[in-house]
C-alpha cells in the first residue's frame, strides 16, 4: 500500500512540476518579447541610449535581461525563453 502511494505522490510533484514550467515559460515568452521590442523600438526608432530607454520597462520585468547588437535587441529569461526584436528602417521593430 505504501509503495502505490508513493508511487501517486511521484507523478503528482511530476505533473505539477511540468505545469509549472510551462506557465513559467509562457509568461517568460511574453516578457521576453516585451522587453526586446520596447528596447529596440527605444533604441533604434526614438534614438535614445539604452540608459534612458531602461526606466521604460516595468519593475516587474527586471528579471529580464537585454543584449544590444547591431541592428537587433535580444531579451531573455535565462534558462526559460528568448525573443529577438530587430530593426526594420522602413517599418520600425519587429519580433523574431
């Protein structure tokens, strides 16, 4: 008997587990994509340096991290998700 219940308490911290993970990557995906398009919109559409343009992102996305390159942004969540914004001249920022 004890052995059937451990086995339940196994695949319930599973499943739960694996829930979690995908709710925390989804919300990672959509943060991730909201940093890199308001950095690059900031940086390469209005001109702004990065220092002005970080104060735009809400404090709840400060786990989020940036790299600026060339004519892109990159905003991840390590470990979870990443999104790619890059600068179209003709038509502003767009996610990749």
């Amino acid at each position: 008997m004890m052995r059937w219940v451990l086995i339940a308490v196994f695949w319930v911290l599973l499943v739960g587990g694996a829930l979690l993970y995908e709710c925390a990557r989804d919300r990672s995906t959509v943060g991730a994509g909201y940093v890199a398009k308001e950095l690059c919109s900031c940086i390469f559409v209005a001109g702004r340096g990065i220092d002005s343009c970080r104060p735009d992102i809400p404090p709840s996305m400060d786990r989020v991290e940036a790299e600026l390159g060339e004519d892109r942004v990159r905003a991840f969540v390590p470990y979870l998700e990443q999104r790619i914004a890059r600068y179209e001249p003709p038509y502003g920022c767009m996610l990749y």
